[in-house]
C-alpha cells in the first residue's frame, strides 16, 4: 500500500515538473501585452480587451533585414517580430539574417524548441545531441525548406555561400532565453584554468581565445 502510494505520489511531481518547465497555458482567448503596465508579473499584463484592435496581432516589415540586434563579432542580425497578442500563447518569432561567410555560432535556448524558415539564401544548418552520443542533425537549406531544433539543444547555421541568407525562426516560448557557447564560456570570468582542462589545452591557448571575447 505504502509502495504503491509512493509511485502516485511520485507520478504526481514528475507531472508537475514537467507541466512548470513551459509556459502557462492562457485563460483566455487572448492576452494582448500591454507595455504601459507597472505590474510585474511572470509575463506582460494583460490590455483592457475593449481596447484591442487587429494591430495588436500584426508585425509589418519582415519581409526586410536589418532593424535589430547586430553581431558584428559573429555577423548576424536578429529582429525579433514584436507582436503584443502573443503574450502568454508560448511563442515567440525573429527574423535571422546572416552575411555571407558568418555564423550564428552554436547556442541552444533553454525554454523553447524552434523552427526555422530560410526566406533566402542557403546556410548550413544543425544541432547536436546530449552527451554522450553528441551526434550532428545538419543539413544544407534552401529558401523554402525548413528544420526543426528540439528544446535545449546546442544548434547552429553557417552561411558558408557568397549570398546573403535569411531564416523566419519560431520558438515555443514567449521567453526562449538564448545561451551563445563561445560567450558563455569565455566571456564570463570563468577560471582559465577551469577552461583549459575543460578544452584539454594550456592556459595561454586559453588566455589568447578569452582577449577576443571580452575586447
């Protein structure tokens, strides 16, 4: 009888470990955010509904790169599509534009899966598995197609062609979060000594890698 307790009881916190590790379902049919608020709450506050228009579901101007967050470093661009009714729906989209010869290096986001269009151009795109198998899902994509990246896996995409590339991504969180390997790692404070037994090197390798990070 204890036993068998124990298994529902068990059961019972998997489940809601699982359900807490995404974003809430909504109450309604829609929470259009409203950036005036002064609440903080776990998400964006909710517009008086007799105030919503269709604009609030409406994001002009992807159809053009630029407009965002520029990495010279690595040459990407990442304009992320603000539409206010998509608070608490668990999604979020960006449109990723890559230089020809650049990358947006291997990262993973800890809170969503994601799916990429290329709009145009090519890139090699993939992501890896969990240790230990730490397996390549890459392939080369061409306006039109599309991949799939699971939740929390390390992925990546390289414009290794002469032509400008462009990717729609969508996320299953309104929070992905974005975790960039390289910068993580070397542009934190971390011990070189950690780093260079981490990377099976010497420190002075390390030390040289660590000046391009935090310049």
């Amino acid at each position: 009888m204890v036993s068998a307790l124990l298994q529902v009881l068990t059961a019972v916190v998997a489940a809601a470990v699982h359900v807490a590790a995404f974003d809430p379902n909504p109450l309604q049919d829609f929470c259009v955010a409203d950036s005036t608020s002064k609440v903080r709450v776990n998400g964006v506050p909710c517009k008086d509904p007799a105030t919503v228009s269709a604009d609030d579901f409406f994001f002009a101007g992807v159809d053009h790169p630029g407009g965002g967050t520029a990495s010279r470093r690595y040459g990407f661009t990442a304009l992320p599509v603000q539409i206010p009714g998509l608070n608490t729906l668990g999604a979020s989209h960006a449109r990723v534009d890559v230089a020809p010869g650049a990358v947006f290096p291997p990262h993973y986001h800890p809170r969503a899966s994601e799916t990429a269009v290329v709009l145009d151009g090519a890139v090699y795109f993939g992501f890896v598995t969990s240790y230990p198998d730490n397996k390549v899902f890459a392939k080369v994509l061409r306006k039109g197609d599309v991949f799939a990246v699971p939740q929390g896996l390390v992925h990546f995409l390289y414009n290794n062609g002469t032509a400008p590339a462009a990717l729609y991504a969508t996320l299953s969180s309104q929070n992905p979060g974005l975790v960039l390997l390289g910068d993580a790692l070397f542009g934190s404070g971390l011990a070189d000594d950690l780093l260079a037994k981490t990377f099976l090197t010497d420190k002075e390798t390390v030390g040289k890698i660590g000046v391009k990070f935090r310049s």
